[in-house]
C-alpha cells in the first residue's frame, strides 16, 4: 500500500511540475500581450506643426542707411568778382575747378559736405553762393 502511495505522489509531482510550468509561461504570454497592446507605440504620433511662413529678411532701414538730405540745392560762382586765388579748388576739388582765371563749379550734389563750407569760408572775395 505504501508503494503505491508512493508512486501516486510520484506521478503526482511528476504531472504536477510540468503543469504548473505550461500555466506560468501561459500567464507570462498572456500578461506580455497586454503589456504591447496598452503600451503606448514606440512611434511618436505625428506632431504636425503650424506651417511658419519663410521669413525673408526685410531691408530694415538702419540710421547709418539714412542719407541726410541736403537743405542745400544750389551752388554758384560769382565769376565777375572771383579773384581767381585758387583756394576754393585747393579745399574742396570736388566741388570747384579753375577755369582760367576764375574758379567755376562742377557738382552740385554732397552740398553738406564739410569741405564745402570750409572753401566758401576762405573765399576772400565772398562770391560762392550756396542756397
Ligand atoms: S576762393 Fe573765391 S575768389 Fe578764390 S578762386 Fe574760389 S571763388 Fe574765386
């Protein structure tokens, strides 16, 4: 009687371990499925961003851009009183040249300029105009 109590335990254990073996890798199967369908995807969602207009860079007028206007737009010569002493063309030869004896303007434009009012300065005679 004891020997077959014996051997019943022994085919008990011997179904019994590799039944519990089937059921805990079923419950393992099992668990890892839900595990993947409640998972968020290892895809990121596709973030579809605003659409950012191309910038392009607009001409931005800057201080240094800005040309100052001359107040100025006419420069003359008296040639019945210049004494033709040079010094006008010596300052400034970009806005004065000799013609003969008496200095005569060539450009009317940069009316501003600092050489400029310094010829008309040193004209003895007092004869360029600038209005
Ligand atoms: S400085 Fe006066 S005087 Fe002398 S050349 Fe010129 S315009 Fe004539």
């Amino acid at each position: 009687m004891k020997k077959t109590n014996q051997k019943l335990k022994q085919a008990i254990i011997i179904l019994l371990i590799p039944s519990v073996v089937i059921i805990m890798f079923f419950i393992i199967s099992i668990s890892n499925t839900k595990q993947e369908t409640s998972a968020p995807s290892s895809t990121p969602a596709t973030v579809t961003q605003p659409k950012t207009e191309t910038q392009t860079p607009e001409t931005q007028t800057t201080p240094e851009d800005i040309q100052p206007t001359s107040s100025y737009t006419s420069l003359t010569i008296d040639p019945d009183r210049c004494r033709g002493c040079g010094r006008c063309v010596a300052i400034d030869p970009e806005h004065f040249e000799m013609s003969g004896n008496v200095a005569q303007v060539i450009s009317e434009t940069n009316l501003d300029s600092q050489s400029l009012s310094s010829a008309i300065s040193a004209c003895p005679a007092d004869v360029i105009n600038l209005s």
